[in-house]
C-alpha cells in the first residue's frame, strides 16, 4: 500500500538498520520505483497486519487477460519476490 502524503497525516521516525539491510531496502525501492519511506510503510503495515502480503494479482480475473491460470506460479513469484 503506497500512502497518499497529503491525504494522510505523516510522522518522522528514525530506524537505524544494517548496511546489508539498507542495501536491500534500496533496491527494492529502486525495483518497484517508488521511495525508501513507500517500501518502508508497506513493509510495515504488512508486518503490523500478521505478515500478509497483498498481491497485485487478487485481481487477476478482472484483468481481461485468458492466460492467468497458466501463469499463475509467476506472477505469485513476482509477487512474492520469490520468496516462496
């Protein structure tokens, strides 16, 4: 979930994190182009929610798309970062 900025009121918090971390978080941020603080918030609201991801592909028998079944296995790894 990325946060509309103006919509919601925002806070400034300090986390000191690793630099093994810190590379990763960059990268990710850099892999779906958005922010640090965007993949920050979502990872936090996931951790907050039970750890359950939201996937982009709940939607996926809306998608007009007649391949979905088929490709299910990657779109779950993209998803999911092939963490499964």
């Amino acid at each position: 979930m990325i946060f509309d900025m103006l919509a919601y009121p925002m806070r400034r918090t300090t986390v000191k994190i690793p630099d093994e971390l810190d590379a990763r978080l960059r990268q990710e941020a850099q892999r779906r182009n958005v922010t640090i603080a965007d993949v920050t918030r979502s990872a936090l609201e996931e951790h907050l929610q039970g750890g359950r991801p939201r996937l982009a592909a709940r939607g996926a028998g809306r998608s007009g798309r007649s391949d979905i079944s088929e490709r299910m296995e990657e779109i779950l790894d993209t998803e999911l970062g092939g963490s499964r």
